[in-house]
C-alpha cells in the first residue's frame, strides 16, 4: 500500500454520536497531511451516513456487527493510509493549544526503538485534573497498577517525556512498520485490557512506549458503558485474567489465577451486594465462567 498521508487518526463511534461529532469539530480537519476515519461500529443507528454528511472530510466506515474496541480500529487500520497511526477515543477533544501532533510524530522519530507514543490525558470536566501521565508496571501476580497523576492537578510536574510500560487506550500513536512487526490489536477482549495486552506484543516486537507531554487530549471519560455498569465489571473480571493467561509466565500465572479468583471476585461480589449492585455481583460471576470456558 502506497503511503498517502503522514497522519491516520483513527476513532470508534458506538451510538455516541454527539460525542463523535465534538472530537470530528476539534481535529485540524484542513491539515492535508492527515486523515479521519471514523468507524461505526454497529451502533443501532447507521452513524456512519450522518458523519459523513456533516463531514466530508471524514471517512465514515459502517460495520453492521459491533466488533470491539479492538475489532473496530483494526477495521480502521483497513483503511488507513498514514504512516503514524493515530487511535484517539471518541469521547476526547482537542484543544486549539494542543491540536498539534509534531511533538508525537517527533517523539516517535527520536530513535527506532520508539514504536509507540501517548500523549498527556485530562479529564475534560471541572478543572481537567490529569488522568494519565504514564503507568507504572503491572504487578505479575495482582495485576494492579497506576495511571501516574491521575486526578492531580496539572501543575506542570509530569511534563518530563519518559518510557512507561503501557499505552493509554484513549490516545496512542504508533508507527506503521510496528503494526507490521508486532500485529493488529487482539480482539479476544471485545472491551478493557486491549491497549495493555498491544503494549505488551510491541514490547515483545523489541520497541519502546513513551509518554509525551508535549501533547494532551481531554477526555470524557466511560461515556459508552458508564462509570459502573454490569458490561463493565464483566469485561474488566474476565478480561483481567484473560491477560494473565496470554501474558503472565509460569507458575505466577497460577497464583494470579488464585488471586484474582479466590480473593478478589468474592472481595467484589460482596462489596456489590452490600451496594445493592446485584447485577454488578451477577457481572462478576459471569466474567469468571466466561473465563473458565475460554
């Protein structure tokens, strides 16, 4: 495939219109040197038509079958003719002041071993505390870690560029030859842990993942399955353990396997039903049967 543009900057529209459209109208639309693909991915109304007639500029992709996040960007990457592809959130904007991506492209530039860049994450909402300046490593056995910064106020102290281990779902650029090298993202989670399981097959591919604050996205945050939904706890409880078993080597993985089963679900399934969040402990079960027949 001939490389037309510098820039793919690829999005998932699933019944989000609205939002689709607010990030669509903070994009550089009239940068010729890159290009917007929006993915519809079986929203219960055809989107792709109505984007693509507010939005010329724009390719609109149709999928009658709701793919995944995974499956849909992948769908994106089909069409996509960038040398640096851009996976951006549809519930994130641009701001005037950061709608520039050189200093992504330069990140990525910097050195061959740099295959993936995120740019800084802020919530969009109230004073756009910081949700993501890099991740620490996940622990081998619990599987937990941090999103650095998140919920501070941006005061400048995480405007130093550095590693970090995993990508940031919501904003991630990386070069073409990687997606060759290391493979498309892995649809086997539909929802949750996709980005974290990419990171690692490109680290495995032998590149780097850095953090760039130079560049910053504000970000909605959980508009497509809300802040605690049953579709959430289900994905996060099987899709967790699902890295494990992909990712996690030796006898570890069975001790994760132990933590995450005997400590943590029942941990979850009796927070909930205190709550009064019964579906959230049925979300909880299911994901773990879910699990056990894959």
């Amino acid at each position: 495939m001939n490389i037309e543009k510098k820039i793919s900057i690829i999005t998932v529209n699933y019944n989000g219109l609205k939002d689709t459209c607010e990030l669509i109208e903070s994009l550089p639309l009239d940068d010729e040197s890159l290009e917007v693909i929006v993915v519809d991915n079986g929203s219960l109304q055809d989107e792709a038509s109505e984007i693509g007639r507010h939005f010329p500029k724009v390719t609109a992709i149709r999928s009658n079958q709701n793919l995944g996040f995974a499956g849909g960007n992948n769908l994106g990457i089909q069409t996509a003719h960038g040398k640096y592809l851009f996976f951006i959130n549809n519930d994130t904007l641009l701001r005037p002041q950061t709608s520039d991506f050189r200093p992504l492209i330069d990140r990525l530039d910097s050195s061959p071993s740099i295959g993936m860049v995120c740019p800084k994450i802020r919530f969009s909402w109230g004073s756009q505390l910081i949700q993501y300046a890099g991740y620490t490593p996940l622990s081998p056995m619990t599987l937990r870690n941090k999103s650095i910064g998140c919920g501070e106020e941006d005061k400048g102290q995480y405007d130093t560029p550095h590693p970090t281990p995993y990508a940031h779902g919501a904003a991630m650029m990386v070069k073409r030859e990687v997606i060759e090298k290391a493979g498309v993202m892995p649809e086997c989670y539909f929802l949750y842990y996709e980005e974290l399981d990419w990171s690692e097959m490109i680290h495995r591919a032998g590149y780097e993942i850095w953090y760039e604050p130079a560049c910053a996205i504000y970000h909605k945050e959980s508009q497509t399955t809300g802040r605690m939904s049953p579709l959430k706890t289900f994905y996060i409880t099987r899709n967790r353990l699902l890295f494990a078993q992909r990712n996690i080597k030796g006898g570890t993985k069975y001790l994760s396997y132990l933590y995450l089963i005997g400590i943590v679900a029942p941990k979850d399934i009796l927070k909930y039903l205190c709550q009064g969040h019964a579906s959230l402990s049925k979300a909880v079960i299911k994901g773990i049967m879910d699990f056990i027949k894959i």
